[in-house]
C-alpha cells in the first residue's frame, strides 16, 4: 500500500468506514440537537462543541491542503468549540459530513507530490478526528444512547 492509499484509507475510516474505531458518521449517527448539546459536570465539552471542532479544524486543513488561504487566527483553541455561525445541528453535521466527503475526493484525485508535502498535517487530522470521535462515542455512552450493537468492525 502506498503513502496515499494509507491516508484515504485513514480518512474513509475517520468518515464513514466502521474499522478499529466507529466512523464520525457512525458515532453520530441517530442524534438530536438536544442530546448533542446534552453537558454534565464530567463533559468538557458537549458532543455539539466536538463535531463543531471537528469541523473547524477539518475545514482549515482542507482548505489549506487545497492551497486556498484561510483567514482564520486561532489564538485559542476553545473558540473552535464555539459555533459562531450559530448552525443547527442538522447543518453542523451535514456540512462536517460533507467536509469529510470532500477530504476523500480531494485525496483521492491529488498526486503523490501533494500526499508526501502534505504527509505530516493528514496523519494529524487523522489523528485528531479519531481521538475526539472517542471521546463522542465515551459521551452517548454516559448519557446512556450508544446503541452497543453498533460500532467496531475488527475483521483485518
């Protein structure tokens, strides 16, 4: 497998491929705005301020990976769980779901060149979104709607 084929196979596994993990798609999967906005004591963050992170930072690196300039200065990342746009839920996970779509048809039509300058910042976003897809999973399931049945695909 070439360096490419690694990172489309890591950015289909963090979108929609069941795997070692359950995909962002899966662990959103059945959500309502109430229940993503649900917060404890425990919860830094409520699974609406996640997804909106995740969007956040998946949107600065595609733009990014595609050499458009973006505009945005993070002085501090607790802003990126802020939705300052004021989208619903439905919108924030279409558009995150759509970002991560887009990741996927950019990776697959770029060229090797692109996939090694670039290497370093995929494997991070990769990395990013699989930890706070965790940290989703880990939350449905204290708020008691994390369907067991549904999850990890360990055949490999």
């Amino acid at each position: 497998m070439n360096t490419k084929d690694l990172i489309l196979k890591q950015f289909q596994a963090c979108h929609r491929t069941d795997t070692w993990f359950v995909s962002l798609q899966t662990a959103l999967e059945g959500l309502n705005r109430q229940q993503a906005k649900a917060k404890d004591q425990s919860a830094t963050n409520s699974i609406f301020e996640i997804a909106h992170h995740l969007y956040f930072y998946n949107r600065i690196e595609l733009q990014r990976f595609k050499g458009i300039n973006n505009e945005h200065n993070i002085t501090d990342n607790r802003t990126t769980f802020h939705n300052e746009q004021e989208l619903s839920w439905d919108r924030l996970v279409s558009e995150l779901l759509q970002t991560m779509k887009e990741w996927e048809a950019e990776i697959e039509h770029s060229n090797s060149e692109s996939i090694e300058q670039f290497y370093e910042n995929l494997t991070y976003i990769n990395l990013h979104n699989a930890y706070h897809i965790g940290q989703i999973v880990h939350i449905r399931k204290h708020h008691h709607n994390w369907d067991e049945k549904v999850g990890v695909n360990y055949t490999t």
